[in-house]
C-alpha cells in the first residue's frame, strides 16, 4: 500500500512527538521539526507508510543520540498488558469459542500503537479490549484462517508492537499445536516489538522467535535480512499484525492474514471498512 | 503568542485539507504540500500562528489560482447559520439575561472554523450551541465587559469566520445602543469573514463595518491598512472574536475583551483552560 498524502501532515506529528518524548530542549525539537520537513520535501512518495516512518524516525534518534525513543513507553506497555494477562486467559479459558476469543483479544492489542498518537493507558486498553469483545468480525475469514493452520506446514506470525506481544502470547497459546514461529522487529522503531518484548510476554518459552534485522515499523522483505527473508519466503502461512505490517505487504503475492484494528482514515480506505473496526483478512495465495 | 512546534503539524493538515477542498488532482494536491514543507522549514517560528498561516494559504491560492478556495464553505455556514437565526433571536429574547445568552450563542458560533480542519455541518453547529448555552462561563469577566461597554466612545468588534458572524450578529443586536463598529478580513482567508459575509448577517444594516485589509487569519496590526490601524488604535474597547485574532492580539497593550470556544491544545495551554472551555477573558489597558 503507497502512501496517501494525507499521511505527510501525520509524519509531521510523529516527529513532534517523538522530540517531545525523548528531549525537553526546544532546541533540538525544533531541529528534529526541521529535518522532517526538508526530508519530507525531498523524499519520493511512491513508497509504503513505514518506509517514510524509518527516515522520520531516524532523525529523532540521530539528532537526540537516543537509539530507542519509546523504551520506557515499551516497557510501561508491557507491565500493564502483563497484569492484564491472568484475567484474560481466564476469559478465553471459559468462552464458547476460545479461539476466536484470543484472537479478538491479540486485535484489541492493537490500540497500544504510538505511531498514531495518543498516549495509551490501562484505560484505553481495557476500552480497546470491551470493543474488541464484541465488535462484528469476519467469521467466514476466521474460519478459513482455522482451515488453513490445520493444513500449514510451516506458520510465521508477524508481531507488531510492545504491549501488544502479550496479547499475542494469548493467541499463540492457542495455536501452540501447529509449527508456528513469531518475527519481531531487529533493531527499535518507534514502540514496535523487539526480542526483549517477545521474552517479557514468555513468547520465546513457548514458540520459537526471530527478528526480522529492520528498524522498520512494517515488513519490508527486500531489507530485511537474509535469514528472515529465507523464514518468510518458506512459510506458507502468515500471520501478519497491525497497520505498519498491512502497510508493507498489501501486494505480496504471499498467503498472509492481516489481523488488525483499523486506527486510521488511509487504512481504512484500502481495506474498505471503518476506523475502529477490527479486521481478519486474508490476502494473497500459496507460497510467491 | 508565538507559535508552538505543535502547530508544524497542524499547518502541514491545513495545507492538505485546503489543497483537498480546491483541486481533485493529486500531482497538485502534492505539489501544494511539498511547497508547504518547504516553506515551513524555511520559516522563522518566531511569529504568531495567522502569520504562518497566512502563507501556507497563499501556496494553495497561487497553486491553484483559486483565490478563495473556501467560498463554498462559506456560503454554506452563512446558510446554515441563518436558517438557525429566527429561533436563536427568540432564544435570547426570552431568555432571563439577553445579554449574557447573545454572548454565549457568539461564542457557539466559533465553532466554524475550518482552520480546525473538522467539517462543520448543522449538526455540530446545534451541539456547540446546546453546549455554550450551559457551559460555566466567567460571569465576572461578562460584567466587566457591560461596564466597559456603558464607558467607551469607540468600540470595534473583530469578526472572526463566516457562518460565526450570523451568531456576531445576534449578540450586536444587543450592542445597538453602544458605538459599535464590525471589521472584518480585507481578502479571503480560510472561512475567515469578509465584508459580503458581513452584508449576508445584514450587520452592514446595523453597524458600520470596516475591513482591515489583509488576508490574515488574525489581526497583525502592522500588516493592517492605514485606515484600520488608525480605527484600531482610536477605539477604546475592542471586542475580539475567535483563536487565529487572540493569537495576533493576546500581547496587545489595548484593552481587548477576547471571545472564543477553545479548539486546541496551544491556545488551551497560553489561556490557562480546557480545551472545549468557552472564554471571556479581558487583556490589556485602555489606549496604547
């Protein structure tokens, strides 16, 4: 999926407030403020959102020599999703469906994104998980994604943010007969989830997990390292999670469930659904 | 006030929202953008937000060669505005402080303002007059101002948008006995009031209106004609409407009365409110 232009004045707040987060010199916000616009100006927009969302990223973490912007936001997500967790294993222990369950829950996860803005709370993410419960889904999809776990040989879960990992533990406790492996990001972006984060929510004691070597808020395959690139080109199943990752692989020609809440009017448009929907849609076919 | 870094962002959707209103050709709606990046990092921020303002709004207007690219939205306001007229006057008639009701149905009216980038309908317009009707209000500030209007020899009312000045207008009818006069923006700018928005309230039936002509989004008094800078500086209460006029006039040394409806967290944080909160704030002395 290209960007929209619309994204552009986005850009511009993500950098603001990555500045903010990260410095209180006016200074150097002002800097950073600077270099996203002349880097905007210059910048092709032929490319996906989270192409452009690196570079601006990058200018906060080199002018502020702050490689990791949003650590202690990651590690505040995770603490609060992490006391949340008991309950909602509970919960899906004891529903009529407990997959479709944990998967609702791993989309309500999904509100813990700081690339669209708002400071997330415990109270924005028990709101996130009450919708989520019980929000229209796609069953038919949700159906088909069970057909296809049965048959797959080899299922490669794409994680997208800290936080959000442990509601994804919740779902991979569901899938944990199946050859299931989880990708996290390689190096920090924005508050996406790292090896640290998949080790926080105990995913690393359950499935096996890489990293895709990127510090980039989306999957794109051409950059990602080889080893990476090997895993995904040779599953025949993904799981892919959130925005940034539907953003960079709208157009494989890969088998891909894109599991999300929709959080944006551009996301929106491309699936064809409401901002605040939640979405199970599977693109793509077997193996590119 | 000078601007905030958090207004980089909100220019950058200005820019797309005016360039989207005007043309349907997305190599222009880009090119209006990649200007607009261009300038602002160019740009010294150390100005008031309509002068920045101004400037993004001349890139759509010279890139499109639409000089007003708002004159829909306006008349549309002005319509809807004046459809809601009859019953706001009966409203105030009946109401127990006439006064203190025009007042506040002025302030409603704010609520137009595309520089916020909502689209403004009747529906939204009908809340924020339910809302301003029963919203707290600085009562001491409203007798401050009836005293003020009973001494003064010259008063001069800014107008802020279109639409809005239907709402100017029933609190002007309140203001008949005192020496009133409207001004309004001298070119198009935004939804900001010009002199035939003030014709359609039929103020021009009422009071004497004067423009200042320029097309700021705010009063920048340097920038003003001769003619309205030497009204301005001889009328010895100025009654202000809306965000862009207190941001040009908030250090003003003339006794000013600023009404507005809060719409952003820069103006909340300079004012010392909530945004949302309805503001009758006096600053300033009598003359400079």
């Amino acid at each position: 999926m290209k960007i929209a232009l619309e994204c552009i004045p986005c850009f511009v707040r993500q950098a603001f407030e990555a500045a903010a987060l990260v410095t209180s010199d006016h200074k150097l916000r002002e800097w950073i403020l600077r270099e996203t616009l002349s880097t905007l100006h210059e910048k092709s927009f032929d490319t996906t959102p989270p192409s452009i969302g690196r570079d601006i990223h990058s200018i906060v973490k080199t002018l502020t020599g702050n490689n990791d912007p949003y650590a202690r936001v990651k590690r505040e997500s995770n603490t609060i999703a992490l006391n949340l967790a008991a309950s909602l294993k509970d919960h899906i222990k004891n529903s009529s469906d407990p997959f479709e369950t944990a998967l609702r829950l791993a989309i309500a996860g999904n509100i813990i994104d700081y690339g669209q803005g708002d400071r997330i709370d415990e109270k924005t993410i028990q709101h996130s998980i009450s919708q989520c419960l019980n929000q229209p889904i796609e069953r038919d999809s949700i159906e088909e994604l069970k057909e296809e776990l049965s048959r797959a040989s080899n299922i490669l879960y794409l994680a997208d943010n800290a936080g959000e990992i442990v509601f994804d533990r919740l779902l991979i406790d569901e899938l944990k007969q199946y050859p299931v492996s989880l990708a996290v990001r390689g190096r920090p972006i924005i508050n996406d989830a790292l090896m640290e984060d998949a080790a926080a929510a105990g995913i690393d004691k359950v499935v096996e997990v890489i990293d895709n070597g990127t510090d980039i808020p989306g999957t794109i395959i051409e950059e990602c390292s080889p080893e990476f690139r090997e895993r995904f080109a040779h599953s025949d199943l993904i799981i892919s999670k959130g925005q940034g990752n539907y953003e960079t692989l709208s157009d494989s020609p890969h088998k891909i469930f894109f599991l999300l809440k929709v959080k944006c009017p551009v996301i929106s448009r491309d699936i064809g659904c409401r901002e605040g929907d939640i979405v199970v849609r599977k693109k793509g076919r077997i193996r590119s």
